[in-house]
C-alpha cells in the first residue's frame, strides 16, 4: 500500500438495482510488493477477510438463493436493523456476473450491500487478545463505499450521502455506539478505497476493532444501492505523543489566534507518514466533543481524507478563538511500517483545552434545540415559543433564540402538517442557554397518549402499578417500565408511507440479562415483524423500527424478496408492543416495592420510555411517487403502444415473450421516469437486455 488512497485504474458499475444481474469491472489499484502483513496483523483474526465466510441467513433473488456471509474471525453489527445483506466479494461477483472479485489485496473481501431506499448503521468487529495493558496500538482497514453509482461520485461535506470510521474499544467491549469506543475521524469520499486509521492504549489486555460505515442520505433514485467493500485490515504498535500546547495572542475585539504545536515519537523500525489536528467548541457543560454514533463536533485544523493526494506532515495550526467560548484542540501523528506489506497507523489522540473569560456576559436567556422526524434525522420546522416567539429551524432541524428568562411553552410543526404530541415546558434563567429537543410526529399517527402524561390511558398493559418521572424526563411525564412488563396500542393505518414506529427511550444500569424489545404487528392477523432490541442508550436516545411490508405483500420475510414501489403504502390494523425481557422471560408483574427507578446500582436496571409514534415517514423532500393507470396495449409486432384513444402515444421497443402487469411512475422535479414491471422484479433502466426505452 504505498498510498493510503487508491482510485481507480478501471471503470466501475456499481450502482445495482434489483432483481438484474449487472456486469461489474474491478476498481482496485493493485500496490506494489503484495507480501505476507508482518507484526502485529498477525495478531488479528483473517486481516485479510479471507474464506472461510461463516453463514448469518440467506436471500433469495429470481428464484435463486444466495447465502448471506461474513468472513471468518469477524462479527457483523447492523444498528438500524435495516435490510442490509452481508457477501464475500467473490460471492458478490458471482450474484452479479462480474469478472473479478473486488478486493485490496488476498483474494477476498467482505461486501455489504443494501438494495432499497434505506438509511443504516452497520459493520464488523474483532476482539484482539493477548495484548499489552498500557500499551499503545494503532488499527487500519481498508473500506470502499459506492452511493447509488460511479458515474458521478458525491462528495458534499455539507450533506454527506456516506459515511465511514473505524474504532477501538480499549476495554474490549463489543458494542459499537458505547462511548468507550474510540473513533477516526469521519471520512466521506465516495468511489475510492481509503485506509482510516484510529490509536488508544490498551485499558484490556483484550481490545475490540470496528469498521463502521453509515448510509446517512435514502438513494434518490428508486431501487437504487449503496455499497461497501472491507479489506486489508492491520493493527501494529502506535506512535506516542509527547506534547501539545497552545500559544494565545492578544486578544483585540474579544478575538485572538492561537497556534497548537504538537510532538510526537515514531517507533524505531518505522517512519513518519502523518499528522493531524482538530478543534471543536465546547458547549455549556460538555466535556467532551466526541458521540459513540456520527454527530460530533470536531473540525478538520488539517486531517488526512480520502482523496488527498498526500498526507498532511505540519506539527503546527492556527484558529481563531472568541472569549466566552470553551475550546479542545487534539492532535496526533501517524508511523509506517515499511517491513513486508507497509501500513500506517495513528498515535492515540493527545487533547488540550482553552477558555478565556469573555468581558460581556449573555444578558439575555436562550433556548438553543434540534427538532427530529421519527427517522431520527433533523428536520425543517416551525417552532412556536409561547406567548410570543416564532422561529424557524435550519434544514438540519436546529434552532437557536434569545428569549430572556422566563417559563416557555414550545410546538414546533412542519408544512406538511407534522407537529409535536404535546407543548414543551421550558424554564429559561437569566444569562443561560437551555437546549432541547423536539419530535415531529406525523399526521397519521395512530399511537394515543404516546407521550404517557401521567397516565397509562389508551394503552394495553401489565403494569398495574405505574411509575412517571418529571426529573430526568424526555419530555413532560416519561414511563417507568419494571421488568418483564409488557405494554400495547393497537390502531388502523390508510395508505401509510413506510410506517414507522417512533420512540425515545433511556436505560440506567444496564445488565446483560435484561432488554427493552419493540415489535410491530401488522395485518389483520397481527403478524410480529423482526423485533428491535435494546439493551443501553448512555441517556435518551431516540429509535425507530419500520414496518417490513414485504413481509405482507410477499409473504418472504425480512431479507426474502425485494421490496416494490407498491409496498410503499400500508393499509390495514397494525399493533405495536414493548417488552422488559430478562433471561428470555416475558412474564408480566408489577415493580417491586424496593425498586427505585432512577437510582442506578448493582440489582436495579430502570428503563424508560416516551414520545412514541406509529405511521408514516417524512419523505425525502426531492422525492414524490405517482401512480399512473395507463393501460399498454401488447402485440407480438416490435412496437408497444398505448391505445390509440390516447392523446399522448409513443413507441417503446418491446422484448418477445414478455407479460405486462403493471406500470408505475416516479416523479422527480420535471421529469417523469416510467418503469414496466416484468414477472414481479424490477428492471435496470442501463441493461438493454432486461429494459427497452
């Protein structure tokens, strides 16, 4: 690898719709001296994502079924619990009819690959043993992410359509969103291979090893894919730093430049390769700019992405700092090991802070929030802040506004007519900021009193007890849930857009016995869909499972046949449950007298739940579905016509021997895209031999 980037020597199709089989060319630029990986790559597990690849289920696409794998020595994660499908790449090459297996280096790769409209969260992971208390170490692995297509790769840091990191748990923990995990930063670049790199000290003599990648943006084409390929991983000894600091000028206007220096030690047998800092602005009470998921703060000062043709080597960067505000700045550098197969890995970061007291305190008091759709993404809103405030939020769902002290009531609604369950009590002090967040609930939400406002109304449960907290709540009153208490609300939905069921929920004291479980039961036979379990949230945190209408349409199941533009609408009962688990016991009792919720300790575990939702999704804002009853008239002749009654005719070339059963049309600003559906699969509009145009 003498690069830590490699583009592409060929070109690439890899934008695949479903239910085609589509010619894929290789991509990967081979580097120089392919050899053996050296040191402590040989402590890890497969680094090269080699066979064997273990079974996790199956997928079933025109009548044949593929196994769904991951490679031997890894453990898969999938945090949306969205349709995703794990391959080998030479397995993927074979479902695709491609020529060569996509790959780094060996002759395998683990490919994930999702088929539908989806957002998700997913990866691999390895516990490493054997390791050094103390010691520092640095993981590397190649990723390759493809949205939609390589014709025309996006690469917009203002809206990143992907997302990748990888990450060490220095006390060997397995969960991806805990906040011991330790992340690189966040790399966007589409259509390339890049090698992230992240350092830590070993607090275990067991480490864990994550690739992550994040589909933040639905495809907006219908059908379209998003794609990633892992290879090549390698974990080696890190550099150290030694030193950072911070160098303050005066300040003139309430601003000064201040210069970071840092210094790091490059292990002898290596050399240097890079460096890199970042700085992020502290809010009132944080202590930190890090999030186990994707939403942290940090700013590039100068960091390696892919795409940049070198490396950034400076030890020295300048930024701007304003009295008032809290400032972290981290660095670290990167070593090379030269010694077989070369690879790069970084130091664990050093962190320094700053602050200088501004002479102008706030005299006014300010609410500062994010509104949220039931998908968990920001989103656009009006926020009513009563008796006499309106504001609008940006398109990411922040907002921010002076309001001086005083008690104030808060909705926020949208244009499509979205709005909040319930007004939000504020109380704002003098010369202080509070923020909140808000969740847009959409008009056809079947679930009555979600947000439990001191009562259990309207739901179905075996709390015969029930406990609210206003302190430490998510909204107004929030549920206490005592193990193994089950709770439901059942409702009818008309043309439902992909339900959704919407919650936040918090869990103190997680055990490894115990799990909040969310089902949805659809139909009028109340038939469960796959669960969504939870077992630790670090405070509130918002979920969501969507309803699986494939399950309804096809009768296939979570990962059986792909979904059609006709499953995008549900009509019909739905139910939706939640569930304390422990030890696989779902009996229903109330609390104990003993149990204190809210009180962490060694035998209690207190969940809560709030805010839930049951309909449809806020749809992308580019994205409409019509649907068109034209009828095609079809002649065994080379031409396909509408009827001749019609006023807009036009020629499509037909293929011999095919069935026309229904047609559909997707509208996208000016234009109009009509797809012909042929034997109950999709076709792709770039394949002449399964389209005509």
């Amino acid at each position: 690898m003498n690069n830590i980037m490699k583009t592409s020597k060929y070109f690439l199709v890899l934008s695949i719709s479903i239910g085609f089989i589509l010619l894929v060319i290789p991509m990967t630029m081979w580097a120089d001296n392919l050899q053996t990986k050296q040191a402590l790559s040989l402590q890890i597990n497969n680094p090269g994502f080699e066979t064997p690849f273990n079974k996790i289920g199956e997928y079933e696409n025109n009548s044949q079924v593929w196994d769904l794998q991951v490679a031997d020595g890894w453990n898969h994660f999938d945090l949306k619990q969205e349709r995703l499908r794990f391959f080998s790449s030479c397995e993927w090459k074979e479902f695709n009819n491609g020529p060569v297996c996509e790959k780094v280096e060996g002759d395998e790769a683990q490919v994930i690959w999702t088929s539908s409209n989806v957002r998700f969260d997913a990866g691999v992971y390895q516990q490493i043993s054997g390791l050094t208390i103390g010691e520092s170490y640095g993981f590397q692995a190649a990723t390759l992410m493809v949205f939609e297509s390589t014709t025309n790769p996006v690469d917009n840091p203002d809206d990143p359509k992907m997302q990748r990191k990888v990450g060490i748990d220095p006390y060997g923990g397995t969960d991806p969103k805990s906040e011991n995990v330790i992340w690189s930063p966040i790399d966007i670049k589409d259509v390339a291979w890049f090698w992230p790199s992240v350092g830590a000290k070993a607090m275990s003599s067991t480490m864990t090893v994550f690739v992550r990648v994040r589909g933040r943006k639905k495809p907006e084409v219908q059908f379209s894919n998003s794609q990633v390929w892992i290879d090549d991983a390698s974990l080696d000894y890190a550099p150290t730093m030694e030193s950072l600091t911070l160098d303050v000028g005066d300040f003139v206007n309430e601003q000064a430049t201040i210069t970071a220096t840092w210094h790091g030690t490059i292990r002898d047998g290596f050399e240097f390769y890079a460096s890199e800092s970042q700085l992020c602005e502290l809010s009132s009470g944080e202590t930190t700019c890090d999030d186990p998921n994707w939403d942290g703060t940090w700013q590039d000062l100068h960091v390696f992405r892919g795409g940049d043709e070198l490396p950034p080597t400076a030890t020295t960067a300048n930024f701007i700092a304003t009295q008032g505000i809290t400032y972290m700045v981290r660095a670290r550098v990167w070593h090379r090991n030269t010694d077989g197969r070369p690879h790069n890995v970084a130091s664990p970061w050093k962190f320094v802070s700053y602050f200088e007291d501004t002479p102008s305190p706030i005299s006014q008091g300010k609410i500062m929030g994010t509104v949220f759709d039931t998908e968990g993404e920001g989103v656009n809103a009006n926020v009513i802040i009563s008796p006499t405030l309106t504001v609008m939020t940006t398109n990411d769902g922040k907002f921010d506004v002076e309001t001086g002290a005083g008690t104030f009531n808060l909705m926020a609604t949208t244009d499509t007519d979205w709005e909040t369950m319930q007004p939000l009590t504020v109380m704002v002090p003098q010369s202080d900021t509070v923020i909140v967040t808000m969740t847009v609930t959409p008009p056809d939400n079947f679930i009555q009193n979600g947000g439990f406002e001191n009562t259990m109304s309207d739901w179905q449960s075996t709390i015969t007890a029930p406990t609210f907290i206003t302190d430490g709540s998510m909204s107004g009153y929030s549920l206490a849930i005592p193990e193994n208490a089950i709770l439901t609300q059942t409702g009818y939905l008309t043309n439902a857009y992909q339900p959704n069921l919407s919650f936040w929920y918090k869990i103190i004291n997680p055990d490894e016995q115990s799990r909040l479980v969310a089902q949805i039961f659809g139909r009028d036979t109340l038939t469960p869909t796959k669960p969504l379990i939870l077992t630790e949230s670090h405070g509130w945190k918002q979920a969501h499972l969507p309803l699986d209408l494939r399950e309804f349409m096809t009768g296939t199941g979570s990962i059986g046949s792909v979904a059609i533009s006709s499953t995008s609408f549900y009509t019909g009962m739905i139910s939706v449950r939640f569930s304390i688990e422990k030890d696989g016991v779902k009996e229903s009792h109330s609390a104990p007298q003993n149990y204190k919720f809210g009180t962490p300790n060694s035998q209690n575990t207190a969940y809560y739940l709030d805010d839930v939702s049951m309909g449809s999704i806020l749809p992308e804002p580019t994205l409409q579905y019509i649907y068109l009853p034209l009828i095609l008239k079809f002649s065994p002749t080379p031409e396909l016509r509408f009827p001749e009654s019609s006023a807009n005719t036009f020629n499509l070339v037909s293929i011999e021997g095919s069935s026309l059963d229904k047609r559909t049309a997707q509208k996208r600003s000016n234009q109009i895209l009509v797809a012909i559906r042929d034997t109950g699969q999709f076709m792709d509009t770039r394949s002449r031999k399964d389209w005509w145009e």
